[in-house]
C-alpha cells in the first residue's frame, strides 16, 4: 500500500480563499474590516520571521493587522495594559501575545487577560472550556487541532467518525487535549497516549485516525501503523543531514514518513502537511470573531 498524500499546503490554500471572499462580503455587508494584533516582546529571530508570516497573510485576506514589538526589560503590567488596550479596541478581533515570553513575565495570567472573544489562539479557559465540553460552534479552537481536523475531514470525506478509533500521541494543552476532544466531539472513540504509555506500537495499531504530537523526531514507526489509516503528523523537528553536507540539517516529523507512507491510506507530509493549516486557521478564527461581532454567521470548512 502507498498512502495518499494529504497536502495541507492546498488545504491551507483553499481556507484562505473561503476567508478572503468572506472578508470580502463582511467588509461590503457590515463594514466590517477584521483586525488582528499581534504583540512580540523582545527580539527571538524565530518569532520575528512567524510574526512577520501572520502580518502578511493577514493584509493577504484584507484584514486590518497590528505589529506591537516591546524591548525585552518590558515589565509584566505594562504588557498587561497593552492587552487590556487591545481589548477595548473595536477595531482588534483577535489578539496574539507571541510566545515564548521572557522569563520575568507570567505567560499564563498575559494569556488570561485576553478577552476571550478576541483569543483566536484558543488558549484562554473559557474557549479551552467550551471546547472540553462539545460548545465547539462559539468556542475559539487552537488553530494546529482545527487546522488537524479540516484535513481528517477531507481525507475521510466524511464530518462523522462513528466507528472509528482515534489515538492522539501527546497531551499537550496546545496540540493533544484540544485535539481529542475534537474527535470526540466527531464521534470517534479516541485514546489519548503519549511516552509512558504501556506498548505504544500495538495501540497506534488500532488506530483508523492517528495523530502524533508528541515533539520526538520519526519516533513512529511504519509498522506501528494499521492498514489504510489516516495519519496526521503534527511534529516539526530538525535533525541533522550530513548527506546534504557539512552542518546542515533537514525538517522531519514525529512520524517515519517513508514506512508509515507503505501502511497508510493517507499521510500529511512534513513540511507541507498540518503545517500551512496552523496559519490558515488563525486568519479563520480572525474572520469568525469579526463576523460574531457583526451578527453574521462566520464560513465553514
């Protein structure tokens, strides 16, 4: 068996089409331009490029975007007041504080002071909260699960998993958790695993649908893979390659692409898989925190 390849880059591609054309329609309906506002504190080059990433695709679907770079000796209350500030601003849909945040600022109280219609990462406990509890129609999902199941769904060509089982490698807040109760909330059965799980291999083999987000480079192996399943790798993990030369380094994933690929009856590739989808599903939440503050029903996909 040869998998299908999932290719989230068209995936992402075709989610920002329906957001621009919606964006579109609200701004000629309601004159209503979404907003995004995106706040880095310090100077990390890594989160320089993401941030850099959102404020294009964001001006891409039409919104209005907001760059905020504070030094890094910014002190905690003063960030708290740029997001408070934020949160008055009719004009901000959604607010990203970009993490991680220097070590003097509590990451969890900056993450709570967003307003919770506004947090279109999905972390604050009021959206982590309805999404725990199947409210997923109002709640603000974090965008890599929503990104994540957008590609199950096409994959499997159904909104339904009933019948199906579901295995979920990690249980992290960002990726694992969210991530199972979407399934859930599908209609699989799911079970959420991670390294200290007694034989891991013979469970990811019961799998229909499996997810690894679990942050350890190929650690799943080909034949921990049941026939025809849809696998979706979440990791993003760089090794070296000295085939490429001297110092150099490739992308992979927590999944061994090329022996689960014989297993598998679809595969999301990394790069080019859950990857596109996360940024995708951002500009996604943006657009359906404008369209619930202008009384419109926000795209589905």
């Amino acid at each position: 068996m040869t998998a299908r390849v999932i290719d989230g880059k068209q995936t992402a591609a075709d989610v920002i089409e329906t957001v621009k054309a919606a964006t579109a329609d609200l701004v000629s309906g309601k004159a209503t331009v979404p907003g995004i506002a995106v706040v880095i504190v310090g100077e990390d080059p890594a989160s320089q490029v993401y941030v850099r990433s959102k404020g294009r695709k964001a001006e891409e679907c039409g919104f209005h975007s907001e760059t905020y770079t504070l030094p890094d000796d910014t002190s905690e209350a003063d960030l708290l007041a740029k997001v408070e500030e934020l949160n008055a601003d009719s004009r901000i849909h959604g607010i990203l504080v970009q993490l991680p945040l220097p070590g003097h600022i509590d990451e969890g109280k900056v993450i709570q002071t967003i307003a919770p219609e506004k947090d279109v990462d999905g972390f604050h406990f009021l959206n982590v909260g309805k999404l725990g509890t199947g409210e997923t129609a109002d709640a603000f999902i974090p965008c890599t699960p929503a990104g994540s199941m957008v590609l199950i769904r096409r994959a499997l060509e159904t909104d339904d998993f009933s019948g199906l089982n579901a295995v979920v490698v990690g249980r992290s807040n960002i990726v694992g958790k969210p991530m199972a109760n979407l399934l859930l909330a599908a209609n699989a059965t799911v079970t959420v695993s991670h390294s200290r799980t007694k034989d891991l291999p013979g469970l990811c083999r019961t799998a229909d649908i499996l997810i690894a987000a679990v942050g350890r480079p190929e650690m799943i192996k080909g034949d921990w893979v049941k026939p025809g399943a849809c696998v979706i790798d979440v990791g993003i993990n760089r090794i070296d390659a000295p085939e490429k030369g001297e110092g150099k380094t490739r992308l992979v994933g927590d999944v061994d692409y090329a022996g689960a690929a014989e297993f598998a009856g679809s595969i999301t590739p990394v790069p080019g898989g859950v990857g596109p989808m996360t940024i995708a599903m951002l500009m996604a939440n943006t657009l359906a925190s404008a369209c619930r503050a202008a009384g419109v029903e926000p795209p589905k996909y």
